[in-house]
C-alpha cells in the first residue's frame, strides 16, 4: 500500500512540473471604451478614441477601420485616438467604423464596432422674397430674401439676385436674411421684370429659383406734340388762351 501511494505521489509531481514547463497560451488583447460621434456632415473631420491592454502586459497597437479607410491609433493619456473625413455622399449613409488591437505578436483583439451616419449636406431653400411691386428705372431698390438650410446657417455661402440681365451677388447675412440693393434697368417704356433669388451653400449646392414681378417705370420726360392759340386775332395787350398737346408715360401735374 505504501509503495502504490508514493507512486501517485511521484505521478502527481512530475505531471504538475510537465504542466509548469509548457508553453504558455498567448491571450489577445481586449478593446474597451469605443468612442465615436453617432452622427458626422460629410467631409467633416471628427475624432474617434478607444481603450486597449494585453493580459500578458504587452504592448499593443490599435487600428480604427472607417469605411475603407485604416489608421492606427495614437496613444494619448492612456487612450488611443485616430481622425477621419467623412466622405462626400449624395444621400445619408451608414459606416462601420472597426476598431481591432494587436499584441507585440500580432494576435488580434476581437473587434469592437460602432455605426456612424454620414449626413449628406443637402440644398438650402429660401423661404421668402420680398421686393417693392413698382420702382422708377436707373434707381435703386431693396430685395430681401430669407433662406433657411437643413445643416445649419453657418453652411450658407451667398444669395445671386438677378434682374434686368444683371446679377447681385450677397454674401453677408444675419439670421439667415439677406438684403440685396438692386438697380433697376433703363426701359422705354413701362415694363414688367421678373426678379429671381437663389441661395447657395458653401459646398456649391443651390436651391430652387423664387421670382417675383417687379414692374420697371419710364421716366421719359413729357412731349409737347402741338401747341394752339384760341384764336387768330389780338389786340396789344389782349390776353390769349393757348392749347397745348402732351404726351407722358406719367400722370402729369397740371
């Protein structure tokens, strides 16, 4: 009996000692604390971190994968950080941003993901023009044209007003109104115009025209066409009544 028990005593040692000189399994890292924005304009620049550490105290590399973008991550106070561009869209759109860390003997983490929407910049709108319904020709006048854009006003470029074959160009504004001073063409005689606004945002998307008539007014001075005297014969001193004819495309002061 003796002798059986040391047997298993001496099996037991030498599996533990076997077991002590095996090689260990390496573990992969882990990933933790994935930030990124839920939500980003195309072309705009935004910052994504992670946190990252190796069982075996390793040093680890991070990569953060955006659409088929890779960057590895800098280490910044205990956190690994990249930066990316969103890409130009035609409508909103998902990504999968990626995020995977590797230890010194390039096992991988397993990823960690996070889905962030592109929103497509999209065309600003103008919501109202206002303009006066007459003005005199070769003068000049207000136009005011309050525009409105889904990715804020701070993505408004410029308002072109056209009138007469001319453009006015703004590109100052306040809450989103701008106020053009247009000139009013010469014309021959009184005529209709139409006046036309539209609104452009920085990326060059521009909205739908909004036109109002605006009606020009000759100024041409009164014509004399025919001049009358009551009469045919005077005495000296006699006063006379004379008629003359005029034409105007103004009512006259009489």
């Amino acid at each position: 009996m003796a002798k059986k028990l040391t047997f298993v005593i001496l099996t037991a040692v030498v599996l533990v000692a076997l077991v002590g000189c095996l090689p260990k399994i390496n573990q992969p890292p882990v990933v933790t604390e994935v930030t990124a924005p839920a939500t980003v304009l195309e072309k705009e620049s935004f910052e994504v971190s992670a946190k990252a550490s190796d069982p075996e105290g390793a040093a680890v590399t991070v990569q953060f994968t955006f659409g088929s973008v890779t960057k590895d991550g800098v280490l910044d106070g205990g956190v690994y950080k990249a930066t990316f561009t969103a890409p130009d869209v035609s409508s909103d759109q998902d990504i999968t941003l990626t995020v995977t860390a590797y230890d010194d003997k390039g096992k991988a983490s397993t990823p960690k993901t996070r889905t962030i929407t592109v929103i497509a910049n999209k065309a600003p709108s103008i919501v109202s023009l206002e303009a006066p319904s007459s003005v005199d020709e070769e003068k000049t006048f207000t136009a005011t044209a309050t525009v409105d854009d889904p990715n804020g006003l701070e993505d408004l470029d410029r308002v072109v007003f056209t009138f007469g074959g001319n453009e006015f160009v703004v590109t100052s504004h306040t809450d989103g109104v701008f106020v053009g001073s247009i000139t009013a063409p010469a014309v021959d005689e009184n005529q209709t115009l139409v006046l036309s606004a539209k609104a452009y945002d920085k990326d060059g998307n521009e909205s739908a025209p909004v036109t109002r008539n605006v009606q020009v007014i000759n100024l041409t001075k009164p014509v004399v066409t025919a001049v009358k005297a009551l009469g045919t014969t005077f005495r000296e001193g006699q006063e006379i009544t004379v008629r003359a004819t005029v034409t105007s495309s103004h009512p006259l002061n009489t």
